[in-house]
C-alpha cells in the first residue's frame, strides 16, 4: 500500500491544497493530511478547526485522513509507515524554501521519497496566508478556498464585530 503524507499548516485550507489533495489520491492509495502543531506560529484557525475543516471537505473520500504531528516531520512520516511527502509547488518562487527542506528531509530520513505537484494553474497564485489577507480586508474569497472555510471566516469576523 502506497501511504503518503501531505503535510502543512493548513491556515485555512485552500481550494489549492485541494486539488494537490485529489490529485495525490489517483497516486497514492492513501494520503494522510499532516496539520502541523506550531506553537510558535499564531494561527487565525484552531487545530481542532483546522482538522473539522479537512474532515469536512473529505469525508466522502475514504483513501484522505486527517491527523496532527509536531517535532520532525520524517519522525512522522517513519511512525506512520509511509514513504512519500507530498508537497504543492505553486511557482518558481516555492522552488529554494522546498528544495531546501526536501533535500534536508532526505538526509534525515534518505529512504522516504518528496513528490512536488503542480495544483490546477487557476489555484496557482492562492496561498493561506493572502486568502486571510484579502478577506480581513473585505475582499472576496469564493472560490479559492471550500465553502466551509469561507462560512468560518464569515463567523470569525462577526464575532470580532461583537467584541468590539
Ligand atoms: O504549510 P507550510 O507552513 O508551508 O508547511 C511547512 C511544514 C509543516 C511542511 C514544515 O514546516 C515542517 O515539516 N515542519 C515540521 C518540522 C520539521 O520537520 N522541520 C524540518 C523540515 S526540513
């Protein structure tokens, strides 16, 4: 069995990891979407947000599972039996910050293999971080990331509106 893991941080999905989602579904019989435990980052979703949202969006697929890991990646990825690290790669300038960590990753772990997708070219410019941007600036978001993250966003930004 092919198990891959598809790590990241997921602060909010995007309909980008989506697509590299699917795409590494008709690869691999299994893909396990990592969400990273940083606690060093901030993030605008919790990690139980963060994991109801993917379980959401891919609870008719029985080949994705959700799961959280923090420490090393390749220490995951060997505790879960898996072979494969799946990565987007949307542009050019993904390539250094991937290359880098693929490379290091293999050092680490020289038996487990990085596979960089392409997502769909109308997904190639969305990240997590410019989706929370544009919609704390009132911008519009539909289609570029699943409904149900656009309904959280919408939810959060109300209950800011009751604080203040
Ligand atoms: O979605 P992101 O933030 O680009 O994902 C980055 C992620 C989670 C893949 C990366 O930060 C990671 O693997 N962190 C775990 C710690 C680790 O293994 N660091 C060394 C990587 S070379």
């Amino acid at each position: 069995m092919k198990l891959a893991v598809y790590p990241g941080s997921f602060d909010p999905l995007t309909n980008g990891h989506v697509d590299i989602i699917e795409r590494g579904t008709r690869l691999f019989d299994k893909i396990i979407v990592a969400i990273l435990v940083n606690v060093e980052k901030s993030p605008l979703f919790s990690m139980q947000e963060r994991v109801e949202i993917v379980r959401e969006v891919f609870k008719g697929s029985p080949n994705v599972e959700v799961d959280t890991f923090e420490g090393l990646l390749v220490d995951y990825v060997a505790g879960r039996k898996a072979d494969v690290i799946v990565r987007g790669l949307r542009a050019l300038s993904d390539f250094e910050a991937e290359f880098q960590m693929a490379l290091m990753n293999r050092r680490l772990s020289p038996h487990v293999e990085t596979v960089f997708m392409m997502p769909a070219e109308q997904y190639t410019y969305i990240s997590s971080r410019l989706i929370k941007e544009v919609f704390s600036l009132g911008g519009q978001v539909r289609g570029l990331v699943p409904e149900i993250v656009e309904s959280r966003l919408r939810e959060k930004q109300r209950g800011k509106a009751h604080v203040s």
